[in-house]
C-alpha cells in the first residue's frame, strides 16, 4: 500500500497545474492534501470523486483558508473530523480515518509565523493534538500521523539553518516540541530510513528557492512505533520532481 500526503495550497490552482495527471503517476492507494482551501459548496464533481477514488474532507469556518481531504480507494471502517477541541476544529485541520490494521491522520498543523499569539495556537495545537493521539496509541491502536507539520526539525531538514533560528518554522521551541513527540513512541519515517539524506519538501515562493533547492523539510510521516518494528512501513519517499504547489509529496509504502 502507498499513502501520499500533499500540500497542494489550493486545491482548485492545482487542478490547472497537472494535478491529475501527478495523481495518476503517483497511484497511490490513499492521497492526504493539506490547504485545499474551499468550503463544501465549491467543489466541483470531479473534486468530490476523482476517478477511482472517494473523498473525506475537513473545511475551515473561514472561507479560503486551510481545509484538508483524503482520497481513498479502500473505504475506512470510520472516519471524523478534527479531534474534539472547538478552537483548533473550526480551522479545517484534522481528518481521522480508521482501518483494520492502522488509523491515519492527515493534518495541517497551524502556521505560527504571524505572531506570538499564532505561535503559541500552533504549540497548542501540537500539545492537545498529540494528547490524543498518545491515547489511542495507549490503548493499543496503529498510528500513522502525516501531513505539513510546519516545523523543520533539525538543521538537515532546511538549506538555511543558522539564518532562521529565529524565524518560526525552526524556532528552538518548536523543534523541541517534536524532539518530544518522537521520544514518546512515534518514528519519523523518512529519516529513519534515510537518516543523512538531504532532501526537502517546501520551496518560498520567492528568490528562486525550489530552483536553487533552498527548501525545508517540514512534511512528515510520522507514525508508532509498532508500525516500524513489525515491517510494516517499508520504505518513506519525498517527490521532488512533483511540481503545482511549493511543497512536493511525500509518502510511505506499507506491507499489509
């Protein structure tokens, strides 16, 4: 099985940037986007069912902002929305899709770039998000959490370190926020495998990043442990040559 995750920064810009066509070169069996970016009534029928796949989506109350939605061609036995908490669930964030042998989350995780007070949601939402994940995983159930998680983790991860300590993305705080989820049972896939490769997920816009690859590693696929140590997840991969947004998709392969 292969899951993708993608951060298409806007769904309807994508569909006239050869999304379709990346979808079919890619096949994957489950296909999570980030920042879609429309309410309900906007999507158009080949959005709702994009051939042989089925849709869940997760809106934001404010129009153009946010939203998630994963494609699946293997329906889940249950699937919800957000994670129980009315100020994080309003933003479109969070869909949780449970199947036999896993339970995937596809997230966009806040943004904490336009001042102290969207930091401090962002650490939030990291700390209250994670609360709930600790408890499935205690009672015994598969994780696999992926998506844009808005944080660099350590200096391999972006081509500019020592210029954006200070910037929120690579913020010391931040990155030790994730040094603390992964202490507490979780594996990040791709540098597991790969642990010294360099190779990143998103590009500004600006200065011609992408083409001088000055990019950031801040799309994961971060799953539990058990996942990892029974061979499961097999291989994790990032698809650089993938264009029609400023991230590319990332993804894992599973054995089940």
């Amino acid at each position: 099985m292969k899951i993708v995750s993608w951060n298409i920064n806007g769904l309807r810009a994508a569909f006239n940037k050869g999304f379709t066509g990346a979808v079919r070169d890619m096949d994957p069996d489950i296909l999570c986007l980030q920042e879609t970016k429309l309410q309900e009534d906007q999507r158009t029928a080949e959005m709702i069912d994009l051939g042989a796949y089925r849709s869940f989506w997760d809106f934001a109350v404010r129009k153009g902002y946010s939203g998630v939605a994963a494609y699946v061609k293997q329906l889940p036995e249950q699937h919800r929305c957000g994670f129980g908490i009315d100020r994080f669930d309003c933003e479109g964030r969070v869909i949780e899709l449970v199947y036999e042998r896993f339970t995937l989350f596809n997230v966009y995780f806040p943004n904490g770039q336009k001042d102290d007070e969207r930091l401090q949601y962002k650490l939030d939402f990291y700390r209250d998000f994670f609360a709930y994940t600790d408890r499935l995983k205690s009672q015994g159930r598969s994780l696999i959490i992926t998506g844009d998680f808005n944080t660099a983790h350590n200096e391999i991860d972006l081509k500019n370190p020592q210029s954006n300590k200070d910037r929120s993305g690579f913020l010391r705080i931040e990155r030790d926020v994730l040094d603390d989820i992964l202490s507490r049972g979780y594996v990040d896939t791709f540098r597991y495998f790969y642990p010294d490769t360099v190779k990143y997920s998103w590009w500004s816009y600006r200065f011609n990043a992408r083409q001088n690859n000055a990019g950031w590693r801040i799309d994961y696929f971060f799953v539990s442990e058990d996942l990892v140590a029974d061979g499961v997840v097999t291989d994790a991969f990032i698809l650089n040559d993938i264009h029609g947004s400023d991230h590319c998709p990332v993804g894992i392969e599973l054995d089940v």
